[in-house]
C-alpha cells in the first residue's frame, strides 16, 4: 500500500495484513516489501504478535539479532516442515561426531608412524655405531637400504579398530525425541538414509550425535574458509535432506522435563565463549529468500 | 481425550473439551503440560495446528517433538533462540575439519597420499 502523498512502500509484513504502514511500524525494519516470502514464513511460524512479543522484551540492540534469527528459523522451518532447525542440530552435531572419529583414528595412525620412524632412525645409528667400533666400513647403501623400508600402503582399516557405531538421531539434547527421517507418507528412501540402524549414543561427553554418514559432505576434507555464514544462507549438506523421506522406525514420547531435553545442549552452549556467538552472528545479514 | 477421563495439556491449558478429534491429544499428554505451554507461548496453538494440518499423520510427532525443541529453545534465549546452537556447531565442525586435514597432510609424510583417504568406514 502506497501511503498518501509519499514513495514509501508498505513494508511486507503491512502488505500481507493490508494495513498502513506507519512510519512507526516496528516490523518494516526487518520485512522489505520486495521479500514478502520471508515474512509469510515468519508469519507462518510464530504469527506476528508472538513476534512483537519477543521484540518487546528486547534491547534496541538485540532487536536485529533476533530478528534474524526468527526469520532464519522460518526459513528453515518452511524449508524442513517436520524437523526445522532440530534436524540440522542434529546434523551437524552427527557430522561433528563422525570428523572427530576420524581425527582420533588419523592422531592414532600419526603416533604410529612417528614411533615406527624413531625406531628406524635409532636401528640405523645403532647399526653406523657398531660398524664404527668394529672398524669396519661404514655399511654400504644397500645394507642399509633393509632399514629404510618403504612403508607398505598402511591398511588404517585392519590396524585400526574400526568403530562401527550405532546410533541415534535424536540424541543430540539427551531428549527423549528418537526418530529419525522417516516419510511413511511418500515411502520413498533417500539412499543415503534408509540402510543405517540405531541406537543411543551414551559415551559422548561433546553431546555430539550420529545422524547419516553420508550426509557429510561429499569432499571430507573441503574446508571452507567462512566462519560464519549468513543467517540466510542454509548450508549446502541440507540441500539433500528431504524432511519427507522415510528412515528410521524407533521413537520416544518427549519428556517434558525438557530441562533435561536442552540441558545437554545448552551446556555445550554455555561453554562457549558467548563472543564465538556473537562473532559467528557477526556476518548475519538479511538476505532476500524469494 | 487423549486418555479415558483427563483431557490433553493443550485442551486443559486452552480451557476446552478435549474431544476425540482434538489435533493436540496425541502428541501433548496431560502429565506434560510445560511442553504445550511453551510451544504456545512461541508460536501459537493455531500456527501449531495449522503446521500439522500441511503434514501426515505419521509426521505429526516429530513435527511437534522439533517444534516443543524449538519453543524452549526460544524462550530460553530470546535472541538467538536455537539458530545460535547451530551457528556454533558449523563453526565447530569447521574447526575439526581442518585439524582433520592437516593431521591428514602430516600423515601422508609417512604413509603417502593414502592418508587423504577416509579412515573410518560409515556404520551400515
């Protein structure tokens, strides 16, 4: 709605209600006219006067972060209808476990190969040293060539122990929630879903959890050089997910003490610098989502 | 009802009759009225309805179940509500990945490019 005798626009959220839009209008700010998706999704979820709510009891400077945010959690709701933010929670904390698995197992192999290199380096003083005392020669190239084997291709897999866990999707706040990406709806199996079984996951003091494996990025070692990412910009793994595909069969009542339910995680929350937060927060900007 | 006699949590916070058609019975039992009046306050049982109207019924729990995540998420932290857990555990995931590949790069000092490889086998 054009106002009276002025260029200036309805903001989205007038727009959609038909209303004037006010100078005073404290949702302008943050819904352009030109995005009016981004609203209808806020809308969708929380409605606007839970928005003003939450807006009320804030500081002017919080304002714009938590606008962000909501509109984020939209977005990501309108995108994933059945899991929203709580599926890539639990995503990411999945991926988080897997890397860390795979790290340990790598410090392993290293430790290895360090101590296997420090042993061939002292047989081969040793070696040099009686050589020496004996008169002898030093030991030509070919004999010691027999200490400077050539590794053989290290088969982490049989010198390792393998860890095939089981696990749960739900985990990821200790809550009673254990489902997973089940669609009995359109019964069609993402691929990368439908083969893993699960179970709880209880010796995890990073409260990380498992979720699909293959969901982790398809080049593991891509490292990508953004710390933080807009608030808009929903990451690329979740381009595979489909809230809708059918995965896993068990799952648990909630518990209301879901104290208990975010404890964990906000626990891991709490031990994180609130300025990692704030910068991670930091590049959030409103971007268009139409 | 969602049981013989007690009406569910969102009809008992809501003060109406808990019939047997009621869309929250299920997924809100009595003996957890907080999980209802949290999603409440966050997003509004009408929003909350209108959400499970678009889903099956088989997706309704987890739906509810996100959503009851979600709304003590928000209330809990206002601001950042659960968006900000998130954001911490890219940026975490990050971090171990590039410890991950520079432990990876130092491997292949030893062991050649083979350590660029994925170690651990994905469960299944």
């Amino acid at each position: 709605m054009t106002l009276k005798g002025g260029t200036s626009q309805a903001c989205a959220a007038c727009k959609y209600q038909r209303r004037k839009c006010s100078s005073e209008c404290p949702l302008s700010l943050y819904f352009p006219p030109e995005q009016p998706k981004m609203f209808q999704n806020a809308h969708k979820l929380f409605g606007v006067s839970n928005i003003l709510k939450i807006l009320k009891n804030l500081q002017p400077c919080q304002k714009a972060e938590a606008m962000r945010s909501i509109i984020y959690q939209a977005n990501i709701r309108d995108k994933f209808p059945v899991y929203g933010c709580w599926g890539i929670i639990c995503q990411l904390q999945y991926q988080i476990l897997q890397a860390e698995e795979e790290l340990h197992a790598v410090h392993a192999q290293l430790e290895m190969s360090r101590q296997h290199q420090h042993q061939i380096s002292s047989l081969s003083d040793d070696m040099v040293a009686s050589q020496l005392e004996l008169g002898m020669a030093p030991p030509s190239t070919n004999a010691l060539s027999l200490f400077n084997h050539t590794p053989q291709p290290y088969n982490a897999v049989d010198a390792l122990p393998v860890t095939q866990q089981q696990h749960s999707y739900w985990n990821c706040n200790r809550a009673a929630y254990n489902s997973g990406y089940m669609d009995t709806k359109d019964n069609v199996g993402n691929p990368f879903w439908v083969q893993h079984s699960y179970a709880n996951n209880d010796n995890n003091s990073n409260n990380s959890l498992a979720i699909q494996s293959e969901l982790v990025s398809s080049q593991p070692l891509a490292i990508q050089h953004e710390v933080v990412h807009d608030y808009d910009e929903i990451h690329p793994f979740f381009d595979t997910i489909d809230d809708r595909q059918s995965y896993i069969d068990s799952k648990e009542p909630y518990e209301s003490s879901s104290e208990e339910s975010l404890k964990d995680t906000t626990q891991s929350v709490e031990h994180v610098a609130e300025n990692e937060l704030k910068s991670a927060a930091a590049c959030f900007s409103l971007t268009s989502v139409n | 009802m969602s049981s013989s006699n007690s009406p569910c949590a969102a009809c008992k916070f809501l003060r109406r009759k808990c019939t047997q058609e009621c869309v929250f019975a299920p997924y809100f039992p009595p003996d957890q009225p907080q999980k209802f009046a949290n999603v409440h306050k966050a997003f509004g049982a009408s929003n909350v309805a209108k959400l499970l109207n678009e889903l099956n019924a088989a997706q309704h729990e987890d739906a509810v179940n996100s959503l009851a995540y979600e709304a003590e998420a928000r209330l809990r932290d206002p601001v950042y509500g659960c968006v900000g857990l998130i954001f911490i555990l890219q940026h975490r995931l990050k971090q171990v990945q590039t410890d991950l590949y520079n432990a990876k790069k130092e491997l292949a000092t030893y062991i050649g490019p083979q350590a660029m490889l994925p170690i651990l086998q994905p469960p299944g």
